[in-house]
C-alpha cells in the first residue's frame, strides 16, 4: 500500500520549562535550566538531591470527568492538560470517531510510599490509601484522552521506557501512513521525581552527581558530564492524513517523514559500544523519509549526560550523518522526562523547522574530546533546514528516530 | 490483510504456560472436561518453575518471576518453531509484546530499607543505597521485550504494550503488519500476566471487574449474567510469525495464518463501558474487511467471555447482530483458564484447529444463554476462525485467522 503523508495539527506540551507548547519553546530559545534542589520530598539525604519539576502547575478540573479524577496521577495531570492544549489547536470535530485513534507512551507510575507502609510493611489491606493505588494503572491516562478526543478507532498504550513516547509517535505515523487511522492523538507522559525513583536511578549510578549546582548538572556531550537528572511533563501531538488535514482547512504544523525503530539486543541499560541500535534506526527513519542523511539540518539527541549514552550516541549520529548536520540535547533544559521525552523533542524539532532555528547546547562548558559530532552553539542559531530528527534510546534496548519536515506545500 | 499465497503470515511455533501446564495437548485434554470451580490460587501460575524454560539462567536474577512466566513462553514458542537465531536477518527479526504493568512487588527490595529509616522518606535516601543495585530494572514492563530480544538477537521493529485486556493481540497484529510491510521477516509476538496476588486482586476488585479472592473456590462464569466479575487467570502466550515462504524454506508446517485484525473502543474513558455500545461490531467490521472477508467466510468464534455480565451482554449482542445468517459455533476458554488480561486471545490459535475433530461440550456457551443458537457443528470447509476480546474499559479487539491443520 502506498504510504500516505502524516502531517501534524496540533501540539501542547507541560514540562519543567512551562505548561503550554509555547512556553516550552521560548523557553528552550532562552536556554533557561530550571533544575534545582528537589521540593516534593525532603531529598537532602539522597545521593542526588536535584530535579526538574514542574511548578506553577494545576489541572483544569474542568477537562475531566468527576469520575476520572481518581484515576490522575502527576503524569496523569500533565498529559491531560497537554492533550487539551493539542486538542484545541488541532480544531478536530467530533465526526469520523472510528477514523481517530489513540496511541500514547507511558511511565512506570508508582504508588505513593505510604502505601508500601500501610500495605506491605504494616499488611493492612484496608488502609484508604489503596483507593490511590490505582492511579498506576498504564492505560488509564490513553483511556482519558480518547474519551477527550472521541476517538473509538482504538487505544495503544506503550512501554519501552526512554523511548516509549518515541515509539507511541512511530506507530501513531505508521497507522495514518498506512490507513489504519486519519487521525491519532500521540505523545507521552511521565512523572519519576519520587523517592522510589530517585532511589533507583541513584542505585543505578546514573544520575548527576552536582547537587551543589543544579543548573549545571545536566550537560549533554561535556567532558565533565557525571549523568542524567530527573525531568517530568507531558507532550501531546495530533497526527493527522495529510488530505484530511488539508480538506478542513487546519493548520499544519509541520510533518513526519519517516520513522525507525529497532532492538539492540545487547544490555538492558547500556548502548552497543558501536552505536549498533541507534545507527540502524536512524538510517531506517531517513530511509522511510526517502531523503538522503545530509538532508537532515538537525538531530535533538537522546543526549542524557550519562558518560556512556552520549559518547556512543554520538558516534552513531557521525556514522549516519556528516558534519553539516548539526546535534544537541534539549534535557539540559527539560531535565530527562523519561517516558515524554521523546515527544517532546520532537515537537522541539518540528519548532526548530518552524523557525529555522538550532535549540541551543547550554552547559557545554568543553566538549568532550572523544565525541567529534558538531554540536550547536551554546546560542540559539538561524539554520536554514528542511528536515531534523529526533532519537530516543530506552532501558530495554528499544531505540527510535523520526525525521521531521517542514510545513508542506502542495506539490 | 489478506495477501498472496508465498506471503501469507504464518504462526509456525507456540508457547503457552497456563495453570495447566506448558503442554498444549495437556492443556486440550484439561479444556475437553466441564470448568471446575477451583481456588484463586490455582488459577495463580505460583507454583510454575519457569527455570527449565529459559536458556539462559542468569537471567532469572535480573527479571521479576512475572517475567519469568512470559520469558518462557516466549523461549517456548521458539523452540516449538525450530527458530534458531541466524535463521533469519537479525535487522529483520523483532519481538512484539503485551505486558502488564509494573508490580508493586518489584520495589520489594525497597522494603527493608523502608523499615530501617522507619518510614522517614528522608532518611530513606540513606538506607535505600543498601538495596539491590538493580532493583529500579525489575520493575520494567518491557524486559520480556529486551530479553526475549537477546535470546533471539531480534534487532529489528519491536514494541511493548500495556494496554491491559488488549495488549497480547495488539502484539501479535503489529508484528503481522511489520511483517506485511517487509520491515520484518520474523517476529516472535504475544503477552503474559499474572495479576492472581493480594494487591492487584483487590485492585481489580474494587473497580468492580473482578471476584473478591475469596475462601471458596469459583470459576469465570461468562454470558451468565454473573454480576460479580471476572475470576483473574495467570497466563502467557507467544508465538513466532514468518511468511508461509520463509516457513517453508525451512521445512515447518504453519499451525494458522493472520488474515486480518482490528481493534475499537468507546472512548468513555477509563473502567467505563457505553451501555450501549457497538464497539465490538465495529471491530468485527474492520476486520473482515482487513482480511477481504465476510462473515459467512467465519466458521468458528472464540468468545472473550470477560466474566463481567455489562461488558459479556455487549459480546453477546454483538456476535447476534453480526452472525444472524450463519450463525458459525462459538467457543470460549475463560471458563477454564480465567480471564487471562494482557496474555487473553492468544492461545486460541492452538485450540481452533483440535476443535474441528471434537468440539466439546465443556467449550461450547451455556444452553439457553444468550449464544444459545451459536452451538452448532464446524464446518471443516469453513477454516477462517475469529478471535474476539473485550474489556471493562470499552475497548474491542478482533482477530481474524485461518487454521492450516485439522485436529
């Protein structure tokens, strides 16, 4: 079946950098890091102390249903204010219900610590905090924004960690491209600033030990970098067939191109130290765009200031790209959102496309010199591009990359 | 989804761990008898050994038993095929798989430094550091995904999904359409779960779709009107899919082909289901219409038989409605096995072709229920079966395959 243009209509976003789309880009253009000492919870004893939360934040009861309310946890929130934002801007009616689908990534979830109190170390099973127990249930946040959309042409829920919003935004391309759907609302959600959390990715060594300097911590692609600091939020896309978007008049944002995915199969948290994975679904994505590499202007990285990922990234980025193409990470901004990472880099990228603008590499204070990849000025740029791609690297060994186009124009 | 001969989709191996065993036959024998009530711990798969199941052992201490049960399903299904690795292109090899959520029993290590700082979260970050270094990896839902991808260096498209009641076929759907699309040659798809422990019983529970764990035994009583809910059965299924060329290349004989599958939901969001709804019909639709077929072609049904009497009406009305003129027999498993979440509609695939030989009783819905008149003989001229699954959460799914054996 021939493939047919994907398109992207609609776009909202909750991070640590604001709680609209349009907050998030100015303040990715600005550079700004708000990561600080974490508030949520007294972390002063934790071997890292520092996240990137979301602050100033709080749900429009009015976009849920009573019922709905004790299904919400934080990245339950997030992604429901992103879709509502999405949503809006997309302007879809509600016709064509079985032609709308849902395909979302989503985190671990994990119920709150007085929970293990109450229920496995006191073994009281009628404790009232079990009610919020069942916030961690994984579909419940896509059934919520079906029932936002009216979209009844099916739910997909996906997990694969680091790269499950990645994914969520590949398939969502591949069931418009192909004609399973006109229209899919996409994106990821996460939310790991929790003592649980904090507690295993320290166990795992593989958070920034920078407490004393939060701001700097996270630094993609230096020479000093000691690992990755926790973001959270949410980012929302409305897919969309490309003549479908064009017949009722909506606004195009921006394209996706192509989309490869593969396994590397090698260790459940570390990259092939050749880049096997991540090199194989770039080319697949640039491959599916039926472009050529040098096309692409810009790769968002997965980039999450650990030793391992970046240097390994970036290799693969150079085996796949040339030197034209330019590569930063966006997480020394965000933070690293886990699970919505991925689609909030891409909508970054298709910004980026929009404005002719490199996202700036803040604290890249000096590069390191085993990785050769041309890194964005420490500024944002004007660069002129037709294509970017995003990549996302899970624990699990999932990897993705989508290329993203500029706005389309009739052929 | 239908294609043309050389590029049929085709199920070439099957692993399956069910209370009854791993043993398909086995576990036909166990179906051919009436359902018996029996405690929720029987339908737990706590007493299934999965280690002379995974080839390789060290990795029983990184994944939790839940994945352990899916690990060796999967490692069933590919010894049942003869897929060794290298047989096909590794880029061209994936693994696709529905999942359940992460437990809570995985942050079991945390526990012990929970109770030392006294429950203080602050001085949690302290003791925490003497916990197992891996724990945070125990509780990720795709290490099915990432181990099933190392035992079989399946480098190619994959995903996991946990999408609840729906995530084992939506695993098994997607591989098939990679496949199609020629991204993949070979996929090993499927799910597994296993939600028979105190917490997630009582989760269920208390959002109304399942039975209470109780201290007398009971079985899964679909199409009965039962309003208490369904009895949770711990399964997991996987099976390899290749093309019928690449099947035959190497000398196997498929078990069934995938012609078609489509899934649709209410959007009422989440445990609600529109009393109304014809979901299910339009999921039987798109996917007759994915696999160019009609219902007339559909000589046998597998009911999902949820156990939940609001979402079972839905099912029943919808196979009334779709099915009036020929009326094709329908079969269902949860009375034996529970309903089996993320691992249901799956092992089907297995059953449908022992069914032409003997239909049992045991299987067939109840006399004077709602299916009453979907109790005939199969057709063995009709060999295109239907999958069906529903949800409590109003999401559909149906599966249309073609058996390639006879009994």
């Amino acid at each position: 079946m021939k493939k047919r243009r994907v398109v992207v209509t609609g776009m909202g976003a909750v991070s640590p950098l604001g709680t609209t789309m349009a907050a998030n880009w100015n303040g990715l253009i600005e550079g700004r890091c708000v990561a600080g000492p974490i508030k949520r919870f007294d972390a002063s004893e934790y071997a890292c102390q520092i996240a990137y939360e979301v602050e100033d934040f709080k749900l429009d009861t009015g976009l849920i249903l009573e019922r709905e309310k004790r299904y919400l946890n934080h990245a339950g929130e997030f992604a429901v204010t992103a879709a509502a934002e999405a949503l809006q801007q997309a302007g879809l009616k509600n016709d064509n219900q079985d032609r709308k689908g849902v395909t979302f990534g989503v985190g671990m979830g994990c119920s709150d610590p007085e929970f293990y109190q109450n229920v496995f170390i006191d073994d009281n099973f009628k404790h009232p905090c079990l009610d919020n127990h069942i916030r961690h249930f994984p579909n419940q946040i896509s059934s919520i924004l079906a029932r936002m959309s009216g979209a009844k042409g099916g739910i997909t829920t996906v997990h694969t960690a680091c790269a499950s919003s990645g994914q969520s935004l590949g398939e969502a391309y591949e069931q418009v491209a192909y004609g399973d759907l006109d229209v899919v609302l996409t994106g990821g959600t996460d939310s790991m600033v929790h003592p649980y959390y904090l507690a295993g990715f320290g166990l795992l060594g593989a958070l920034a030990k920078r407490n004393e300097d939060p701001r700097t911590a996270s630094r993609p692609f230096d020479k000093n970098r000691n690992g990755f600091v926790l973001g959270e939020g949410a980012c929302v896309l409305v897919f969309e067939e490309y003549e479908h978007a064009k017949a009722r008049g909506a606004t195009i944002l921006g394209e996706v191109c192509g989309y490869g995915v593969t396994e590397s199969a090698y260790r459940i948290t570390d990259l092939h130290p050749e880049g096997r994975g991540p090199i194989e679904a770039m080319q697949m994505a640039v491959d599916d765009a039926g472009i050529r590499s040098e096309q692409v202007g810009y790769v968002n990285a997965h980039g999450t200031s650990t030793p391992l990922n970046d240097r390994i990234e970036a290799l693969a980025v150079t085996k796949v790209f040339p030197q034209s193409t330019r590569l930063s990470s966006t997480k020394s901004m965000t933070g690293h959102m886990i699970s919505a990472a991925g689609a909030i880099e891409f909508a970054f990228c298709l910004k980026a496309l929009e404005h002719q603008v490199l996202p700036p590499s803040i604290n890249l204070f000096e590069q390191d010199p085993e990785i050769s990849a041309n890194l964005t000025p420490s500024t944002p740029t004007d660069h002129a591009m037709d294509y970017a791609l995003s990549n996302s690297v899970g624990f699990g060994g999932s990897n993705t990359a989508l290329v993203a186009g500029r706005i389309p124009h009739d052929d | 989804m239908t294609t043309n001969h050389h590029n049929d989709i085709c199920v070439t191996g099957m692993g399956a761990v069910t209370r009854f065993g791993v043993n398909i036959d086995e576990l036909w024998e166990k179906l051919k008898q009436p359902a018996e009530e029996a405690m929720p711990q029987d339908y737990s798969l706590a007493k299934f050994k999965p280690m002379p199941h995974i080839s390789d052992r060290r990795m029983l201490k990184a994944i939790s038993r839940v994945d352990a049960v899916g690990l060796s399903a999967l490692e069933l299904a590919v010894k049942d095929a003869g897929l060794e690795k290298g047989a096909y292109d590794p880029h061209k090899t994936g693994v696709y798989v529905g999942a359940p959520a992460a437990s809570v029993y995985d942050n079991e290590p945390y526990l012990d430094a929970q109770r030392k700082a006294g429950n203080d979260l602050r001085m949690f970050g302290k003791t925490c550091m003497e916990s197992r270094p891996t724990t945070l990896l125990l509780g990720l839902p795709n290490n099915v995904l990432c181990y099933g991808a190392l035992v079989t260096d399946a480098r190619g498209p994959n995903d996991n999904y946990t999408s609840a009641d729906l995530s084992g076929l939506i695993a098994l759907m997607n591989a098939s359409k990679q496949i199609k699309r020629n991204r993949l040659e070979c996929a090993v798809a499927g799910g597994f779960a296993c939600h028979n422990d105190p917490v997630n019983s009582w989760m269920f529970h208390r959002l109304g779709i399942s039975k209470p764990h109780g201290e007398t035994p009971y079985k899964n009583r679909p199409f009965t009107g039962d309003q208490e809910g369904a009895v949770l059965g711990d399964g997991a299924t996987f099976m390899t899919l290749e093309k019928r060329a690449g099947a035959e290349a190497r000398g196997r004989t498929p078990l069934a082909t995938i012609c078609g599958a489509a899934m649709r939901c209410d959007a009422t969001g989440p445990n609600e289901v529109d009393a109304h709804s014809d979901g299910l019909q339009r999921a039987i639709k798109a996917a007759l219409e994915d696999a160019q077929l009609g219902t007339e072609d559909i000589g046998l049904i597998f009911a999902s038989g949820f156990g939940l009497d609001r979402v079972d009406q839905l099912e029943a009305q919808a196979i009334r409605t779709m099915f009036d003129a020929n009326k094709p027999p329908v079969a269902c498993l949860s009375q034996h096995l529970g309903n089996l979440m993320e691992a249901g509609g799956l092992v089907e695939v297995a059953i449908a072709p022992k069914l032409v030989a003997e239909f049992p009783e045991s299987l067939r819905p109840e006399k004077d229920g709602p299916l009453n008149a979907f109790r005939g003989a199969i057709d063995p001229q009709k060999p295109h079966f239907m999958i069906l699954r529903t949800s409590a959460w109003g999401e559909y799914f149906c599966l249309i395959a073609k058996r390639e054996q006879n009994g």
